[in-house]
C-alpha cells in the first residue's frame, strides 16, 4: 500500500454487479460514514473477495484514490467478521436487510456515523 492508500473499516451495506466482472460496493465505517468504492475485477474466479461480499460482514477495504471518477478503487479486502452463517435464519435474515437498508437511505455520503 502506498502513503495515498487508505484504510477503512466497516460493515457492507451494499453491492451491485458493473459489466461483467466489477463491483461498486457500499460500506459504512465509523470515521468516513458511506463510502462507496469501486472493485474492479471482483466477481472473477482469480479473486477471493467474493466470499467477503454478504450484506452484514464487517470489512477492512483498502482503498486508492481514484484516477478518473470521484469513487476510490479496491485494493484489498480483508473480512473482519462474518455474519454470512447468523444470517442463515430467515427471520435474522429479513431483519438485517432492513436495518442495512434503513442506513443505507439515512446516512449519507461522506457523513460520520457516530452520533
């Protein structure tokens, strides 16, 4: 990692599918609040992030500045906690999504989320 690299630590909100192989990918940390943030290459077989990527897991994204859009680019991920085997319940299930989802629309970009 170089001195402009950064790392933040936090739980994954959100991740979408961009083109075939990438991920825009939604965590909410308690120093930078939302941060989106771009995974190029992550749904490819060579990479062994896609196992990190559930809704609810607590994450350290290492994360560089970006050269063309305003969104950092993933340089490594590593899983804190996995929450993937407590989510297995559907009724944790239900419950989790909607508390990511609730921050997800409340918290904005960028906003601390410590109150």
């Amino acid at each position: 990692m170089s001195d402009s690299d950064r790392a933040i630590t936090g739980i994954l909100l959100r991740r979408v599918p961009y083109g075939d192989y990438d991920m825009v990918l939604t965590v909410l940390s308690e120093t930078l609040g939302r941060v989106a943030c771009f995974a190029r290459g992550a749904r490819r077989a060579k990479k062994n992030w896609v196992g990190s990527f559930v809704p609810g897991n607590r994450l350290t994204v290492h994360l560089a500045p970006s050269r063309r859009s305003g969104m950092p680019s993933v340089v490594s991920i590593d899983l804190v906690t996995d929450r993937s085997a407590s989510l297995a319940q559907p009724g944790r299930l239900a419950r989790a999504a909607y508390l990511l989802e609730l921050t997800d629309r409340v918290v904005q970009d960028g906003e601390e989320a410590v109150g």
